[in-house]
C-alpha cells in the first residue's frame, strides 16, 4: 500500500489555494482592465494604434479577448450563483467553481508541458499576477464550425483532417507524462476548439486545453468532429497506434530484458539479491 504524503496537499487544495491568491474576473470589462492593469506595453501598443482589443464573444465557459498576437482566457465562475444559492445548493455552485478553477490551471499547466512542441499548440505567453488569467498566442486560422457552416469540407480534405488530427493526439500523448498508464487526451475536440486555414481548409491550430482525460492506449483514436471524420480518424489511429508503445508490452520487454540479463550473468543476481 502506498502511504498518502501528508506534506504533499491534493491537487484541488493546490489548485485552489493558488487561484485565491489571485482575483478572478466578473465581467468582460473587468477583465480587460486588469490585462491593461498588468500589461503596460499592450497599453502602449493601444495608444499608438498598433494593438486594438476584440472580444470573442462565442466562448461560454471562459472569457476570452484578443489583444495584438495574444488571446487572453480567465475562467468564467458561477459567482452569481453563488451568492444566491443557499444549503446544499451553495456547496453544489461552490464545488462547480472549484472545477472551473482546477481546469483552468490544468490548462495552463498542459499548455507549458507542451511549449515548443508543436506549430498547433498556443504558447503561453503571459500569467495573470493579480487576477486569474493566463494569454497564449493567437493561432491563425478559423473554426471548423464557422468555416464549413456553408460549404462543407470534401471527402479528400476530411481525410487530410483526420490524419492532422490524429497525428495531434499521438504527438499529445508522447509528450506529456502518463498517469497509471494511460495517456493523456485533448478531451475537448469538437468544431469550435480546432482553427483550419479558410484557404487550404487544413488544421492550423487545436485550442483549450481544459479538459484533458487520460485513456489507455487503445481508447485515443476517437475525434469527434464529425461521423466521417470520426470513422477515418479510427482507421488512421488503427494504422499508426503502434507508434505509441503499449504499456504493458514495455513492461513485458524489460522483464525480458532482465531475464536475458540474469541469463548472462550466470546465477549471480544483477543487483545483489534485491527483489
Ligand atoms: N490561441 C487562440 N488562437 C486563436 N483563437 C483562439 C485561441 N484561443 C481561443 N480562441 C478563440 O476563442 C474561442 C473560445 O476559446 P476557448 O479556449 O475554446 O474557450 P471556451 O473554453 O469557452 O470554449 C475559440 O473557439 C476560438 O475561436
Ligand atoms: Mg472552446
């Protein structure tokens, strides 16, 4: 049995304590003055007209504005709910903001696990001090909702895709650590969290990285974008799974290895007797 570290406080309590250092946002205004609060030389850059401020006004879980090349995120809390809500209901809302909190700071945390690794992936460019948000930079292209809304992708360009979007899972998986030997999951890709470019109609981007699940090896290969791309998703996964090692055959090989080992070794064990 492993003992649980008493020193080490649980993800939720870290989570948490790290965030209430911190104010969080109540409105889209409020939130873009204390960007400004933090970011002088955004204020600067407005000034000489070589910046300006859009808000995405789509996203629904975060607020989320453009400034320059950054888009800045901060977590979107029920703190109305909160104040009304009463008994039980109060635990509920509260227990709802603390997951908000927890996936915001899960997103940071994977974003700058994944920094550098690839041209799909915003960068975090700046951490929220007073207030809890983070920027990233801002990713070209446009969402696949908004961008096939009247023409839909062809078949060709579906597969392309697919292939792009599998090629990111199993790079994602790669590149971030495991936990109980699974790996981790953009677990949020659906149409208005992958960018295409409006040209070519291929992946330019995959964004919010809130939700990330882990799953065994065999259970990746799922995109949900749509039922064709889904299904080509699967066939590609099925041809390049083995680019992903299987946990359990690593373990298998190295206990091969070691029985070659003891093999060579004569009876003498490796390391002394250790078990
Ligand atoms: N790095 C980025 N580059 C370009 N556009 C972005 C970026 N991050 C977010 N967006 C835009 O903002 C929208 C909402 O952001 P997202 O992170 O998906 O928030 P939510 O968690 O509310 O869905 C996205 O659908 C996309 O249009
Ligand atoms: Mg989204």
């Amino acid at each position: 049995m492993m003992e649980v570290n008493k020193n080490q406080p649980d993800l939720l309590v870290q989570a948490f304590a790290h965030a209430a250092e911190r104010r969080s946002v109540t409105s889209i205004e409020n939130f873009i003055d204390a960007i400004l609060w933090e970011r002088p030389d955004l204020r600067k850059k407005i000034a000489k007209g070589k910046a300006s401020v859009e808000r995405e006004e789509s996203a629904n879980s975060a607020y989320v504005v453009f400034i320059g090349d950054e888009v800045f995120k901060a977590p979107k809390l029920k703190r109305d709910m909160e104040a009304s809500a009463s008994g039980d209901e109060y635990e509920t809302v509260k227990k709802v903001n603390r997951n908000i909190i927890i996936a915001f700071e899960k997103e940071v945390e994977a974003l700058q696990g994944l920094k550098g690794s690839s041209r799909l992936i915003p960068k975090v460019t700046y951490i929220g001090k007073g207030t809890l948000f983070f920027a990233m930079s801002r990713k070209p292209g446009v969402t696949y909702e908004s961008l096939t809304a009247i023409t839909p992708l062809t078949t060709e360009q579906k597969r392309t895709l697919a292939r792009d979007l599998i090629d990111f899972i199993i790079h994602m998986a790669l590149a971030l650590p495991m936990e109980n030997g699974r790996y981790a999951k953009h677990s949020d890709l659906h149409r208005r969290n992958i960018l295409l470019d409006p040209k070519t109609k291929k992946l330019t981007a995959v964004i919010d990285f809130g939700r990330i699940f882990y799953f065994s090896r065999d259970k990746l290969g799922h995109v949900g974008i749509d039922e064709v791309i889904t299904k080509m998703g699967e066939e590609e996964f099925a041809r390049r799974k083995s680019d992903i090692p299987n946990p359990k055959q690593v373990k298998a090989k190295s206990l091969d290895a070691s029985a070659n080992y003891a093999k060579v070794a004569g009876s003498q064990k490796p390391f002394g007797g250790m078990q």
